[in-house]
C-alpha cells in the first residue's frame, strides 16, 4: 500500500532520491521559522523563482491555492519560441532573449522540450496588424502596399530572427517549394511558395512542475492547494495567513520578503491581501485553443497569417491530434474562469480553413482549453500589441520588502527568475550569482539529441513496453522514467491500468515526488492522458487517488 503519510494538504514531505545536485553550493544556514522568502503563485514565474533562490541557499516557501500550472502556465501554445511577430513592434531586445533562451532550455530539459520546424506559406495578399510600428511605417513609404506582408519583408524577419539568437542547435530558415511535397498536400493549391523555420515545443504545465521539484530538491517547501489569505508587516517581517482550500484550517508564517507571482491575480493580491499601493498593472488577456483529429501526415508546424493581420498555429499534438492556437481575446474579470467560447472555436475554425485544403469541422473537435495571460499593462491599443515584456517592482515603504511580478512569457521564464534575484539580492548580503544556465531539471541530464537512444535503453530495460509508450515516458520523465517503472517484470507488476497506458505505479510517483492530488492533476497537466480517457476511467482514477491520502 502506498504510504499515506507522504502527503499533506499543505505540501509535500517527500525525500525522492536523487543524484547531487549541480549549481551553486547551498550554504549551511542555521534553523528558523522565518524563511527568507515567500512567494505566491505555483505558475511558471512562481517556481521558476523559488528554485532559482533555493540554489542560491535561500529558505524559500512558495503557496499554490490550487494545483501547480493550474491557470496559465498549463493554457499555453506550448511553445518555447522568439516571437517571429514581435519583430513588427520593434521589440527586438525581447526577441533576442528569447532566442537566446530557447537553445539555452533545450539543453537543460531534452525530455520536455525539442526543437520543432514551423512552415510559413506566402500568398501575396497577406496583411499587417494596423497598429504595428512596421506596418505604419511602411504605409509611409509604400503606400501602394494598402498594408500587405511583402515576401522581401518576412524574409527579412527571418533572418534577423536566424542570427539575433546566435544557434547552435536549431536549423535555420530555408525556402520551401509547396508543390508535390509533404508540407504542401494538406494546403489549399493556391500557396505554391514557403518559408520553414525553427523554434521549439516545450511541455508547459510540467515546466512548472518539474522547476517546483527542483526546488524542493533544494530545500524549499511547496505547499500545494494553500491559499494566502493575508499578508501584514509586523516587527518587520511579513506574517502571511495561509488557508489549506480543502480542510478551510489556517495557520500563519514569516518571511523576511515576499514576493508576489500570482500571475493573473497579481493586482488581486496587491489590493486584498497585501494593502500595499502599486502604481504598474496587468492586462488580461485570454488565449484560446482547440485540440481536433489528426489534420495531416507530417510532424511539422504551420504559422498561418490571417487577412486581419493576426496568426495562428497549428502544431502536431500527441501523436494523433493537432493543436490550434491562439486568439488574443480581453479579459475582464480573473475571477471568471476563461473557456474557449463558441466565437473562438469558429475564429479558429475558419482561420484554419482559409488554408487547408480539407476543411476543419466542429465534429473535428475532442477538446479545448483557455488561459488568460497577466500581460504587463503598457496602454496598448490592442490586445495583440500589449507587450509581453516582464517588468519587476519592489516596495519596501512600510519596512519588510515586496517584489511584484507583471508580465512575462514562458520562454523568458529563468531569466525572469534571475532578474527577480537581481531585485532580491540587495535585502540578503552574499548571495551568490546566477547559476541555473545549463543546469538540467529532473530528468534532462542527458544530451539535447538523446531522446532516441534514451527510448532504447528503455525500452531494452522493460520489453513489455510498447514504443508509443517508451516514446512517451521518456518524454515525460527523461532519465528519471527508470525510477518511474522501478523493477517491474511486466505490465502487471505496474498495478492497476486506468486507460491511456496510465498505471497505478506511475500515478504514485507523480503523487510523491511531483504534486498531484487529483485525476484533473494527472490527467490534464502532468499529462494529457485524458484526451485517450473515458470520463468513467478519469473518475476511477480520481476515487483511486482519494484513497491513498
């Protein structure tokens, strides 16, 4: 039976075994019942900090109310990328950064990122956003355009977009004939002509799981579904209120500084829990997807332009699905779950169709998801054109100091973490400097083009394995998928099956060693088993789960 007492409402208690880690020496601090830093939000923008600060031999506690990755940080397109259409706001530093981090990541996590290649068709009619700074400007010079994308242009785009990041494993932009070829068969015949370039898939929610493990590893403590009901200053420390969301028992904690990640509830926290004035805010910004059939044969990605300016994604997904994404939609209240209403899966729909020779239905349709993105509120006129640049604020007027977290995107995430260390480093004398390039995440020590050979030498370990599975446990775990499946002989001794290759011994790690608490967990975050589930199978796993707590 597997040990209950393992888990708690509050966070995890867990001792996983792991080989030493690699970064910077913690330093020895004496004990205390003050950590040195709390951050709320479990997002990406939360654990990426609180692992960061914990390899730099801070005592970090961090507060999740719900599941890790439970709002954005799990709705993304799910894609570590420079933003090929920022370069049209000019917005080339972040462009840069971006790029940069993207090979940067690679390394550090193969087993849930890859690079992928991405087809660009051209058609001669393809049109700017209005507002963009490119597209105004070349009205200005070329007015007989009527803001139409000259092919000259985007190739431009793409090459400052090659050689900005500096790669060294991603392969750079080549043109593509669209006739008689793979990438061609699904499109409409009037695109003859493409540009094919490369950025990187990443798997989003368990990005955020695995920084949080890391943390862990290092000496923070995660408390899962555990709200922060108030934050006050007294004697000059933060005395924070949590309440456990499940039992409604509240407890209290100190930290020396607290450090505000909630994501889209970041004003939200400001205001109610904190009492803290802030003069920056957020945009809310929802972004839909829907998940349909198989649309075609090949595994490469489109990047499709619409006639208003915008574009789209379509992207393989689990083998026998393709993801399209995503619109740019407000957001008015955090409080109102996002979904991806009617509107939006008929503007994905169509914005497809305008391109694909076979045309998507909404039969065609097995799921969709939305997020609302917390962009940084720079008074855009659009919600397309709001920046995704990250800005940090620290107040320290009423004596313990807060930093704000706005903004932000998953691909610039450990940056963010670092310059969030930048602003904290002042308030704790000796901390030692940046440390998290090149240092794997759980599972990722092994090279970025080793997923393969890796998959063999599971496979060879375990023969009951089928390769879709191998494929997908290496995927999901890298190197860490041996101590997944322990010294079983055969499927059987996995324990119970609950659909989709998802076994009892499987579900028991992602409860001990990475946060889950329910089925939705499982399921939907730390996988997308659900997608091959049945609502009964999901709700015998969620009963199996309850048991063992």
């Amino acid at each position: 039976m597997f040990d209950p007492d393992c888990f708690s409402h509050r966070g995890e208690t867990f001792a996983p075994p792991v080989a030493p880690l690699k970064g910077n020496p913690v330093p020895q601090t004496p004990p205390s019942d003050v950590a040195d830093l709390f951050i709320i939000g479990g997002g990406i923008n939360g654990c990426g900090i609180a692992r960061d600060a914990a390899g730099r031999g801070l005592r970090v506690e961090l507060a999740e109310m719900n599941d890790l990755a439970s709002a954005t940080s799990s709705a993304s397109t799910k894609l570590f990328h420079g933003g090929l259409r920022y370069l049209e706001y000019w917005d080339v530093r972040l462009v840069r950064e971006a790029l940069i981090e993207r090979e940067t990541l690679l390394r550090a996590m193969p087993h849930i990122s890859w690079p992928m290649r991405f087809v660009l068709p051209y058609h001669k009619d393809m049109r700017f956003e209005g507002d963009t700074p490119t597209s105004k400007a070349l009205s200005l010079v070329m007015p007989w355009m009527k803001g139409r994308r000259p092919s000259w242009l985007i190739r431009l785009g793409l090459f400052l977009y090659d050689t900005l990041g500096g790669r060294q494993i991603l392969t750079g932009t080549t043109s593509v004939d669209l006739t008689n070829t793979p990438e061609g068969a699904p499109l409409q015949d009037r695109f003859t002509a493409a540009y094919e370039y490369s950025d990187c898939w990443v798997e989003d929610s368990r990005l955020v799981v695995l920084n949080a493990r890391d943390a862990k590893l290092r000496g923070a403590t995660i408390h899962t579904r555990t709200k922060v009901v108030a934050a006050r200053q007294v004697d000059g420390l933060w005395q924070i209120t949590l309440e456990d969301t499940t039992s409604g028992a509240q407890r209290d904690v100190r930290a020396r500084m607290l450090v505000n990640a909630g994501g889209p509830w970041v004003g939200e926290v400001i205001h109610n829990q904190v009492h803290v004035p802030a003069t920056a805010g957020v945009r809310l910004v929802r972004g839909s997807h829907i998940v349909t059939r198989r649309l075609y044969d090949h595994d490469k990605c489109y990047f499709f332009q619409g006639a208003d300016g915008r574009i789209i994604f379509t992207i393989p997904f689990e083998r026998d699905f393709t993801l399209i994404g995503t619109t740019d939609a407000e957001h008015a209240d955090v409080s109102v779950p996002p979904v991806c209403t009617p509107e939006e899966q008929a503007y994905l729909i169509d914005f497809a169709n305008s391109y694909l020779k076979a045309p998507v239905t909404q039969d065609d349709i097995v799921w969709t998801y939305s997020g609302v993105r917390p962009l940084y509120d720079d008074g855009a006129s659009s919600a397309t054109a709001a920046t995704r640049e990250y800005v940090l604020t620290v107040n320290e007027a009423a004596g313990a100091p807060l930093l704000n977290v706005f903004g932000g995107k998953i691909t610039t995430y450990r940056k963010l973490a670092e310059a969030a260390l930048d602003k904290i480093a002042p308030f704790f004398p000796e901390l030692p400097g940046d440390w998290t390039a090149g240092v794997p995440l759980p599972g990722g020590d092994f090279p970025v083009d080793g997923v393969a050979e890796l998959t063999e030498r599971l496979a060879a370990a375990y023969p009951f394995l089928t390769e879709p599975w191998a494929a997908r446990l290496v995927k999901a775990y890298g190197t860490d998928a041996f101590a997944v499946l322990g010294d079983a002989k055969t499927a059987e001794d996995l324990g119970q099956d609950f659909g989709g290759d998802l076994t009892a011994q499987e579900v028991r790690w992602l409860m001990q060693y990475e946060f889950a608490r329910t089925a939705e967990d499982v399921v939907w975050r730390r996988s997308k088993r659900g997608l091959r589930m049945s609502a009964d199978q999901i709700a015998a796993l969620d009963d199996w789960m309850a048991a063992q707590l």
